[in-house]
C-alpha cells in the first residue's frame, strides 16, 4: 500500500493499537499524526516512530472528549500541513 503524500490523524496512538496503526502508515509513507490524552506519551510515541517516519510524523496532546481540543489539534493539523505543502482539498 502506497500513501505518499497522504494524512492519517490518529486518536490514541501513543500506544497499543493505535501506535501499531500509526506506524504500519509511516511504513506506508504516510504523514502521520498522533493524538493521546497524556503530553509524555505523546512525545515518546512521536520519538519511536520517527525513527522510521523522520520529519513526517507529529503529535499533539488531546482529549477527544473535549470539543475545543480537537479543534485546536484540526487547526494546528490544518496549519502545519499548509506549510509543508499539503492542501486539504
């Protein structure tokens, strides 16, 4: 499977599960971002996995029961892909 130049946003994928899915897409060629509840995990989730995915792969702390934190991290997603010149169309 091929995913260059395509985003995957995933939602607990510090670990487990999540992180498994997180990095079969790096693998994939995939940029990819993760999101966990706790900023520590999100950090050496993001540290593992760009050991394979390097500069595409981010994270960002967020409860996905909480509305403006999930917006904040679409935003911030939004944003940061702009630059690295992905459209979100």
């Amino acid at each position: 499977m091929e995913l260059k130049n395509k985003v995957a946003l995933i939602t607990g994928g510090s670990k487990g599960i999540g992180k498994a899915i997180a990095g079969s897409l790096v693998h994939a060629g995939a940029r990819v971002v993760i999101t966990a509840r706790h900023h520590d995990q999100v950090r050496e989730a993001v540290d593992d996995l760009r050991l394979e995915g390097g500069d595409r792969v981010t994270g960002f702390p967020c409860d996905v029961r909480d509305y403006q934190q999930v917006k904040s991290v679409i935003q911030n997603v939004h944003q940061q892909l702009w630059w690295a010149g992905y459209s979100s169309k």
